[in-house]
C-alpha cells in the first residue's frame, strides 16, 4: 500500500496502540483486533517500501509479493523472512473469522 503524505509509521503504530489499549474505541473486540492488524501491516508495507526505494529507485512500485522476493537482497536474509512471517500474520488478523 502506497503511503499517503498525512501517514507515518509512528502514527500507525500509534492507531494501533489505542485500538489494542482503549477500551472506549466505539469498537467490537474482533474490529479493534482487525484494525490494529491492518495499521500494523500499513506500517510494515510502508517501511519495506521505503527499504526498497533506498536501494533502487523505484522499487517500491512493484507488487507486494515481488516486494518480499527482493527484500531479501537488500537486507539480511533472517530478517526478510521475519518480514514475510509478520505479514503473512498481519494479514490473517485482518480478515473476519467465525
């Protein structure tokens, strides 16, 4: 997901924070949870695009699983697949499970 110029990875995790710590957010259990997920995988994407566009101009214009297939040449190989681990849990938290 491509950052918008209102959105930082500190606000991000900071959304997610109050979702997970607010009780008073006019939220279901479940949405604050699905929420809290999708603004932590925003802030994911959003620091992986930026790792990529350091290295290579443009690279951040890519598909995300092409994103996570060339991560692992510009950083440490451990911490690519901890990246594709996170996302991949990131997004089953997103979606609704009876």
């Amino acid at each position: 997901m491509p950052s918008t110029p209102g959105t930082s990875i500190e606000g991000l995790l900071l959304t997610a924070d109050r979702l997970l710590s607010d009780l008073s957010v006019g939220a279901t259990l479940a949405g604050r949870h699905r929420g809290a997920s999708l603004a932590l995988r925003t802030a994911l994407e959003i620091a992986v695009d930026r790792t990529l566009d350091a290295a290579v101009l443009g690279l951040a214009d890519i598909t995300t699983r092409a994103k996570k297939l060339c991560l692992r040449c510009y950083i440490a190989a451990a911490t690519a697949r901890r990246v594709n681990t996170v996302w991949s849990h990131l997004c089953l938290g997103c979606h609704y499970h009876q």
